[in-house]
C-alpha cells in the first residue's frame, strides 16, 4: 500500500508539473494535481483486478468526472484540467518501446508493445467521450455550492 501512495504523490508532482508546463493558472495547481493523483490512485487499484485497459479507462472516467467538476466549480474550462490529469495515464513506455523494437527491427515485440499502447490509448479516448457525454446540467449541483 505504501507504494500505491508513493506513487500517486509521484503522479501529483508530475500532474503539477505538467500544469506548470502548459501554463495553467498557478490558482488550478492543487486541483489539477489532485486529479492527476486521483486517476493514477484508480489506475492503480484497478489494474490489479482489471486488465491495462480496464485500467485506463477507469482512471480516465474518474479524471475527466473530477475535471468536470472541478471546472463548474472554478468557472474555467474543464480541459485546464482534463489535459494535465490524463498525463499520468498516458502509454508513454509503450510508445517509446514500440519504436525502439521498429529501429532494432524486433516486429514481433514492436507489434505487441504497439498494440498494447493503441488499446490504451483507445481506453482513454473513449473514456472522456464517455464522461462528456454526460450532460452539463448534471454538473449543476457543483456550482451551487461553489457559490456558497
């Protein structure tokens, strides 16, 4: 378990991170990495009884939820959000893996890692269609009690 938590304080830091990096207002910090923190948390917990995929897009739905919120709550776009968050979740060894294989002409691993990479890609692709096709006005509820 502790290293479950040390990995989302890593997946906090690098969400943060990434805010820092694509100008995000300094006030959306602390949100932004606790949703990176969060979906890294799902994306952990899930991957144990759920394959990568699974895995994926579970953490993603939780993300993109959470940006949503977050972003009715701050009366700002829910991408100031979405797109530091989804980083974590993001198949980055399995590109990089794939094109390793392709240059030391490995296909056979190459097509494996690719693939594997795709169907996460995939996952998280459909998770924020899934979670934006909810309807705002689900979200309403958030900004009542933002104005409190």
């Amino acid at each position: 378990m502790t290293a479950v938590i040390t990995e989302m304080i890593y997946a906090v830091a690098g969400t943060v991170a990434f805010s820092i990096l694509f100008s995000v207002p300094r006030r959306y910090y602390l949100s932004c990495g606790l949703i990176g923190g969060a979906g890294w948390l799902v994306y952990s917990l899930s991957g144990r009884i759920l394959p990568p995929e699974g895995a994926a897009l579970s953490a993603t739905v939780i993300v993109i939820l959470l940006s949503r919120i977050a972003a009715v709550i701050g009366r700002c776009p829910a991408t100031i959000f979405m797109i530091p968050g989804i980083f974590p979740l993001i198949p980055g060894a399995g590109i990089y893996w794939t094109s390793y294989y392709i240059v030391t002409e490995q296909l056979d691993l190459a097509l494996h890692t690719g693939y594997e990479a795709v169907k996460t890609a995939v996952a998280i692709v459909l998770g924020i269609l899934f979670v934006f096709e909810v309807p705002g006005r689900f979200f309403k509820v958030f900004e009542r009690e933002g104005r409190k």
